[in-house]
C-alpha cells in the first residue's frame, strides 16, 4: 500500500510540477496524521455537527403516567450499605454499578480493580452495586452473605430482568437522591465496563462549570428510531413513543450526570412512563433528559459499542471501556497502573489505535456483541 501510494505521488509532469505534486502529498500526509493524533477531538466534531441535524421530538409526545413510583425508603430496599454511608464517605463522585445477582465475579473483579478506590487525585470516590430481587432462592441468600461481607449492594424490591433495567435505573437514581446528596456526580456505569475514575475527574476537572451545570455526560447516540418489530425485546410500540425518532442520548453502559441533572432528570422520571412495553432504560432517561430541557454531552473517551482493543496508554486515557470480562479487568487494570502515567504524545498514539481497532472490529465483524 505504501509502494502504491509513492507511486501516485511521483511526478510526471516536470520539476514544477514535482513540487506542486509533493507539496500537495506532504499536505494530505500531515493533515492524516494530525487527524489520526487528534481523533479524539475529530469525533467530539463530528458528533457535534450530528447532534446539530437532530431532529427534535416533542418534549412529551408519548410519555405516559407511571405505573408505580421507585422506592424512595430504606425499608423499601431488600439490601443496602447504612443509611449514613455517604455522610461518613463524603464523596464527590458516587459510582452506581448495575449488576446482576449472578454476576459475583463481575463485581468482585470491579472491588479489586477501579472500584476499590477510595480517593483519586484527592476526590473521594464511592462505589456500590444496584441489583433486583432473582429468582432464586438460593442467590438470594448469597447476595445476603455478600451484602453483609463487602457492605456495597443496593437491591430494590423489584425482579432483575431485562424488562426491568428501566425500575434499577429508576431506582438507584432515588436512592442517591435520597441517600447520598453529597455527591457532586452520579456515575451510572454496567458491570462489564472497564471503568477510569482518574481519567473521569480530569475530564470534569477541565471545565469547573460542569459541578454547577445540568451535565449529562457519556457517548452519545445519535438519530436512533424506536424499534416497531413486536418480537424484538427492544419493542416500543407507538401507544407508548408517538414520535419516529428518539431524542439524542448517552449509551447506558457508562453515563455521568451532575447532581443539577440528577435532581431534573429523576423529578421528571417520577411522572413518566413506565408502560409494559418500555424503550431500553438508557433512551428512558434520554427522553425525560429532553423532557427535562437537558442536552446530553458527547465525549470519545467514553465507549458504548465496539469493543476497544487494550492498549496500556489508550486504557488510562478512556473513561469506560465496554465488554470487559472479570479476567480481563484484572489483568489490563494491573498492567495499566503498574507504571507510570503515559506522556501525552504516547496516550495520543494509543487512542488512536484502540479507535481504529475498534473500527476495524466493527467493520469485519470481529467485535463483541
């Protein structure tokens, strides 16, 4: 490819146009490289011009009134830390992770990885699990044992299936409304995500308005249609969304919105819908988001789709990573942090080759689903 690329750029047409033909190749070349060191911001650009040809749904089209109102009580949850957890923590960042009862390695591997700290660069960080009520009985009394032993689960008086994700979400949102107004952010992360609170705080860190803003912050989607196939788990028949489109919202599998944007977000999710037939909980909270009169923010850092291929400097650039398996967590985590933070011309090159893996991922066929 390279030998086929000098030879379109040898000339033919004389010394004037020698030059004029290497200046143009050096041009094309420099600007690929730049855009390739600066993908990152290349895709904040365009995302951003996306998010500008939205169109805009009608705040309340289709939202209808709630079944019935998350809990808000301690005694409206099977488990959970003390009451006074986050007074006696103080974080400035509250980490949310929703798990499923079953997942204890998944959980296990986030409490010896990037869950387990406490304090970074000198915010206090706190993390807990948000988990339904299983099915079995026996799981059940291990998830006992193991509130008791790690003393970080949230579990609401509600089944843990897929049809629910809309409740936990709704749910743990309550739950820091009520329990832990300390917090200066909410981030609501999956527990297959490699997650960075280091690179999160200094993406925050940037922009000192974002504390006093209504930031609803992760990768956002773009132009995304309700699914009207009634055999799909992701159908959303027009008796519950009129519009033909979805407002712009973050990925689920790894979001943060300020304390402003919990407040309106949640207040506005206890008055809307929670039909049978409800949209995936991340387009939930992207609608009461719109509703709520707060855009969502995109950031590159943040991965909601293809899976990114480890990289030790993309790794401690990215803010989440998706589909990490507990093993996998472990192992990049330790390889990670075990020296070093990457300078900055390092941490550029490796972004940018995580981007294009994933890409190339996608595009063959190679990503996990």
């Amino acid at each position: 490819m390279l030998v086929r690329g000098l030879w379109i750029c040898t000339p033919r047409f004389g010394k004037r146009g020698i030059r004029l033909l290497r200046m143009i190749c050096a041009l094309t070349g420099a600007v690929a490289v730049f855009s390739l060191l600066f993908v990152d911001v290349v895709e904040s650009w365009i995302t951003s011009i996306g998010m500008s040809m939205s169109p805009v749904p009608e705040p309340h089209s289709g939202l209808f009134p709630q079944q019935s109102a998350p809990p808000i009580k301690p005694e409206d949850f099977l488990l959970m830390p003390s009451s006074l957890v986050c007074q006696r923590a103080k974080p400035y960042l509250i980490t949310m992770v929703t798990s499923a009862p079953a997942h204890h390695k998944a959980r296990q591997a986030i409490r010896s990885t990037w869950g387990g700290e406490t304090v970074v660069r000198g915010l206090k960080v706190l993390t807990l699990f948000m988990l339904g009520v299983p099915s079995d009985h026996a799981l059940s009394r291990l998830l006992i044992e193991e509130a008791k032993e790690k003393g970080d689960l949230v579990q609401g008086r509600f089944l843990d299936t897929y049809s629910n994700l809309t409740l936990k979400t709704l749910a743990l949102q309550r739950w820091v409304n009520r329990f832990c107004p300390q917090a200066h952010f909410l981030a609501k992360v999956d527990d297959d995500i490699m997650f960075n609170p280091s690179a999160l705080l200094t993406l925050l860190n940037k922009s000192h308005t974002y504390e006093q803003s209504d930031l609803y912050l992760g990768r956002v989607h773009l132009h995304v249609a309700p699914n009207r196939d009634p055999d799909s788990k992701h159908y959303v028949p027009t008796s519950v969304y009129k519009s033909s489109v979805f407002p712009d919202y973050c990925s689920g599998t790894a979001y943060v919105l300020s304390r402003h944007a919990l407040l309106k977000i949640s207040s506005v999710a206890s008055v809307s819908p929670l039909a049978r037939a409800q949209p995936p909980e991340d387009i939930f909270v992207g609608v009461c988001a719109h509703a709520a009169g707060i855009k969502p923010t995109h950031s590159p850092l943040f991965s909601g789709g293809p899976s990114v291929p480890y990289g030790r400097c993309c790794y401690q650039a990215m803010v989440s990573v998706h589909h990490i398996a507990p093993a996998e967590m472990l192992d990049y985590w330790s390889d990670s942090q075990s020296s070093g933070q990457c300078i900055w011309l390092s941490m550029k090159v490796s972004l940018c080759m995580c981007k294009v893996g994933a890409l190339l991922s996608t595009a063959f066929g190679l990503g996990k689903e």
